[in-house]
C-alpha cells in the first residue's frame, strides 16, 4: 500500500476521547518491506549475507566481536515508537510533538531480535543452545533498557506466522520500550492492588482445574481460566518477580524451553498455525499506586495462537469468543508429547 | 479443526481475574462450516434454494409470507450466545449455569441476516432498494429485542472478507442481544459521564480538523480522531439518539447509503480489502450511573478495514498501531468520489 502523503512525519502517540483508547500513529512504518503478504522475494535484510543492510547491533551472540554471530538485536528501520530529536529533548525527558493530550509524541526504543544468521522461518528450526543465547542477549537488552530513566516499561514480543502479523519470514522478534504504561499492564496492576493474592490463586486454580500443561524449574505453563483462543498458554513464574532481566540462567533456559515447546505442540495439532507471544513484566518506575502491586507481580510470558480472526464481534464489544474449554486445551496441548 | 471434547456444551461467559477481560466459551461453535479458510465449496446454506437447511426466519422482506424474499433474518446455527434451557430461567431472568463470576451462562440472541437470496458475495451487488429493505429488517428486529426485557444490549455487525473473520462468503451479517454491557459500550458511557459535550466534540473536531468524509441528511461521516487502521470511517448521528430502532425511514436509507458508500470507497482504494462494521447503540435498560449518559448518546455505526492483523503488539499492551494520518485518510476516502 503506497499512498501520497508526508511518509517522514515522527510517530505520534493519539488518543481517542469516545473509546479512551490509545493508538500509535506511525506513517514511517507504511513503507516496510512485506515478503510475507506480497509473496514477492525481497533481498532478506535479516540473513548474515545482507548485513551491510541494517545497522550496527545492539546486542549480538556470541558477541559483538564475534564475526559469525548466531543472534543479534539491530534497530527497528520501521519503528512504532522512535526516540526523537535531541534537541527537543529536555533534561531526559521527550518534549517534542507534545502537544494536547491527544497527539503526543511515540517517544520509545523499537528494536529487532534477529534470532539466527540463516533464512530458516521457524523457531524450531534453532539448536537449543544457540535459542538460549537468543533469550540471553533479550534479557542484556532489557537489563539496558530498564536503567534508561526515559523508559518506563518494556516487552519481547514475536509474530510469528502471517495471521499473526509478520512481514518477514526469517525468525525474528521485537523488542519494545516506551515511556508509558500499556493499557494491558494498567488493568493488571489494577486487579493486583485489590486482589494481591491474584497470581498465587491463578496458579492453583490452575492445579485444580487440570490446566496445569508443564511443570519448569521456575515457571509453570498454563492454560488461563479464560483463553481468548484455543491453546493460548503462559509461561508464570512460580515466585514473584517483576522483571525477565533480573532472571539466573536457569530461568532463561526454563523460557528458551517453554519457546520452542509451545510452538511445537501447537505445530502438531494445528500445523502451519500462526501465533504470537509477548512478555509482560512490571513497570520499571513504580508509581505510589503501582508500588503495592509490585511485590506480588509475577512476570510472565502470554502465548496466543491466531486461529480465529478477531472478527467484528470481537471488535465491536470487546469480548473475545473461543470455541475450547481450556481444560480440553490442556490435556491436547500436554497430550502432543512435546513438553520435555 | 476438529478435536475431541464435548461440542454439546452450551456456551458460558468467562472472566480472567488478571486482565478482568471477558471471554465468550461457544463450543458448539466449533462445529461451523467455513468456505473461505477451507476453500472448498459447500452447499450454502443462505442462498434462496437451499431455504430448507436454515431455521424459518424471525424477519424477512418484502415481508415474511412472500415466497421470493430479498433479504431474511434467521437464528444462528453456531451461536456466541443462546437463550439457554427455558426450564432454568426464573422470572424471565436467566439463572441457569451462573455458578461464579468466572463461568456464566452465556445468554442471549444470536442471529444471521441474509442480505441476498443470491450466492453474491459484497453488498455492492445488491440494489439500493433492496439493502433499505436489509436495514429495515434489521430495525424490525432490533425493535423486538429491544422490548425483551432479559436482553441489555445489542449490535448488528459484519465480517466483510476473511481477514475480518468472515466464514461464509454469501453476503451476510449478524445481529445479536445479550444481558449485558459490553466493555467497548461501559467505556464510552464512562467518558460521556465525564465529558457530556463528548459527541459534539467530536464532530466539531472531525470539521474542523478536515475529517469529514460526507454530509448525509441525519449523518456525518467522519475519519475517527485516533483511526486503529488506514480507513476507518464512522457513520454518527447528528442529533443525539439512543438507538438505531427508534430512527424514521429517512435515517435508514441514510444508514444504508453509507454502508454502501464505504464499501466502495474501500474497493476503490484497496481492491479487496476486508472489513467489519458494527453499531454502537446505548444499553437497552439504563442504570443510575448510565442513564446521565443517555441524553448525550448519538448512536453510530463503526467501520474498521483490516489491512494489518492485530500483532502481538497491539494485543499484548492494548494499543493499536496505524500508518495513516486520519486527514490524509479522509481526503483519500473522499477523493474516490463514492460518496453521493
């Protein structure tokens, strides 16, 4: 889609008063490369060979030297949010665009995770090992985000597949930081602070309820009391904990695992099925509100496979309709075999 | 996709304590056919000669003892929501599964509207006369649910193409009652609470911010102030008014000119793009707290292309991410010359 108009307009953050629903409005994102969709061979940015096309990483595995990396995380070219002029930056805090509470600027960082040197589409396709490393230079990259006093929470999220919103087919994810709070973490904040033993009782429920799909060593997958999809999962931690990047190795193995286990089962019972992951953690600044809610938050991991389209009912009401009773996702998730 | 559990059972509304979201449980659902995903040609049920695999209609025009109809509303065979078992029901209040806040009978009325005798696909085949006739049913119909005193709230709602969730290709819309407020239709009613002048903000706004797409007699098209995809429009009534049931003729030709007309300009500008609409009207049964909105409710008509599926983005923080500013929106949208 190329229409006339100010493509190099900056990423605006907008507010729509009848809904209080929040959109970013970015015209630069317009012009991204699509292989996926236009099912035309573009030169991949995102293959070891066409490196000269993107910029200097970020974060890279094994390292930064290392000439034959096997991961790395480079600047988003198309980024929802982008950090802005300088000059317009004020004592560390974005100025900008900010405008009326309806047309501020999308002040953040958009990065790239590269997850493997070659053009392979699927996760399951990377040597264990090599996926840690994946996880390990996310967790590096957040660790640096959460000490930029600008950015006030940050995710990992993956498209995986067309129907959940792809554009290139080499195995990639995203990394996101923005200088506010998502309308998803507000409203989970908001239920902690008046139930705090939420998390603890989401996971016994599950126990009870024959949700439970895998035991990890830190973390329990899940299928969630009320699934927007059939074989949506998470990945919680068994203790609380605010942040990914605060995790042991251990726990970043238990994640690796959970990453390429839920992609295989879903796999197996639905083969080619498109589905997206993210990672939800606590703010990094804590407000007075906010604050009673971090000691019992459990960061976690929502996986959600796009069978069905959110279609206008979906839309139009802003309830989800799935077809599964999660305790049948469950056992079929668990019956695959693929949790080990 | 066909697995093995318990198809019978009949739907619930379930609640996920952490996000406080709601999710409709139809397994019965599952069940439905689908010549769009599946591409394979099924006997569709909705053209005129195969009349006797659907249920007798609830509303049909020209009227419902005419053997060659134009247009006709039936019962869903694969419903979100049904009037549940009426041996549960006490009073005319729904009792049945309501066992916690986390599992509830899903009540309701869920309904098909058959906006052709003919296997045509968009509602740009159909004669203007005869899609007056499809919003007139669909007005008779609203009418109905409206005097039923167990349904709170409803809408009518298509999928155009896949991409917006749409399973059967013959033209079709749905239509459906529930007892209860949807969360889109609470926050609207919230905002209005605070902000009484909210609609006539809002068109103001979409004036003097060249948004305005076309002038009907009733109705003023506009480009939303924070448009969740290029090309989203809204039809809203220039006078407030609850309900879509309660307007005069020359209203529903209005409402039948611009489903029509944006269709086409869509068409035009994205040649087969997919879409949804859905109507936003009050709540039926009005609260202490609602009932301060009801004065200032214009009731209005959602149109949404899906040109980008909802990544793991916008689901995973809840904002929604565009690529075109709402005037150029609005001035590529007029431009088409679809509008008269």
């Amino acid at each position: 889609m190329s229409f006339s108009f100010d493509h190099s307009q900056g990423p605006t953050l907008r507010h729509d008063p009848l809904s209080n629903r929040q959109v970013y409005l970015a015209p630069r994102r317009a012009a991204r490369p699509n292989d996926l969709v236009n099912y035309r061979k573009i030169d991949c940015p995102f293959c070891i060979e066409n490196s000269s096309l993107t910029p200097d990483p970020v974060q890279q595995w094994p390292s930064l030297e290392a000439l034959h990396w096997k991961s790395r995380i480079i600047a988003n070219r198309y980024p929802i949010v982008e950090v802005g002029d300088p000059a317009t930056e004020i004592g560390g805090v974005a100025q900008s665009a900010m405008t009326t509470q309806s047309n501020m600027h999308a002040y953040g960082v958009h990065d790239v995770v590269i997850e493997s040197p070659d053009h392979i589409e699927s996760v399951l396709q990377i040597p264990f090992d090599d996926w840690v490393g994946v996880w390990t230079i996310c967790q590096q990259r957040m660790k640096q985000l959460s000490t930029d006093s600008r950015i006030t929470w940050a995710t990992i999220f993956k498209n995986g597949g067309v129907q959940a919103g792809a554009s290139l087919a080499h195995v990639h994810s995203q990394l996101i930081g923005i200088n506010c709070i998502p309308p998803t973490i507000s409203a989970k904040c908001d239920q902690l602070i008046h139930r705090p033993a939420l998390f603890r009782n989401i996971l016994s429920d599950a126990n009870n309820q024959d949700r439970v799909i895998h035991n990890y060593k830190n973390f329990v997958a899940i299928v969630p009391p009320a699934p927007r999809q059939p074989f949506e999962a998470w990945l919680i931690s068994k203790e609380p904990c605010c942040f990914f990047h605060t995790e042991n190795q251990s726990c970043v193995e238990d994640v690796a695992r959970f990453t390429q286990h839920f992609p295989a089962a879903l796999e197996h019972l639905l083969p080619g099925a498109s589905y997206n992951w993210w990672l939800h953690q606590f703010p990094f600044i804590s407000s007075s509100t906010l604050h009673r809610a971090a000691e019992h938050w459990h960061w976690h991991l929502e996986a959600l496979p796009r069978i069905t389209p959110l279609a206008g009912f979906e839309l139009g009401t802003g309830y989800h309709v799935s077809t599964m009773p999660p305790k049948t996702a469950a056992r079929l998730l668990r019956d695959t075999g693929c949790w080990k």
